[in-house]
C-alpha cells in the first residue's frame, strides 16, 4: 500500500499525538503517586501526641460502641411496642374511634380550643 505525502503526514501527526497523549497520561499519574505517598506518610509526632491520639480513637470507638447498643435497644423497644399495639382495638392506638384530633379539624387552630359548628 503506496502512501501519498499527505497520508504519511497523517500518519505521523497521528503517533505523534497518541504518543504525547500516552506520555502526558503516565506523567500526571506518576505525579499523583508520589503526591499521594507524601499524603499518607504520617507526619513525626510526639510520643505522648501519639497516645492522646490513640487514647481518643479508643474513647470514640467505645462510643460508638454503646451508640450502636442504644439504637439496637430502642429499635428492639419499638418493635415491641408496635406488636402489643397491633393486638389492641383500633381506638386505643389512635384510629377511626379515638378521641383525639388533628390540628385543623373541628375548626382548632391547634391553641387547644375547640368551635363546634
């Protein structure tokens, strides 16, 4: 296959530019990797920096710990509550024959007082 001038040129100009393209792409990734080991190497501190430190991690994972207990318990509460309230007459648990009302019904503006039209 005989390439003309102008299609050699193509040719060219097209490695060049996939080459460039390649070299540019491995150098900004070969820049963010050494920025990145920089990041993460940890800076010198002070022994006893370094146990305060790990004193507060340890605090703030116990937390977390008896956060997590308290949901728990108050998910379990719930669950409960809404079983025994499942087995009772609808009126109880605020359906169709309970007492109470919304604001807005009757003609309440929510104060507590109550028009009957």
């Amino acid at each position: 296959m005989l390439l003309n001038d102008a299609g050699q040129a193509i040719v060219a100009l097209g490695v060049c530019a996939t080459v460039a393209t390649a070299v540019v792409t491995f150098g900004r990734a070969y820049v963010r990797g050494i920025e990145a080991q920089k990041k993460t190497s940890q800076p010198d501190l002070a022994p006893d920096v370094q146990d305060r430190m790990l004193r507060i991690e340890q605090a703030v994972d116990a937390i977390a710990i008896e956060v997590e207990r308290m949901s728990e318990g108050q998910r379990f509460t719930t669950r409960l509550l809404a079983e025994r309230l499942g087995d009772q007459p609808r009126g109880i648990a605020g359906g169709p024959g309970a007492s109470s009302t919304r604001s807005g019904e009757h003609g309440t503006n929510g104060s507590g007082g109550s028009h009957d039209r």
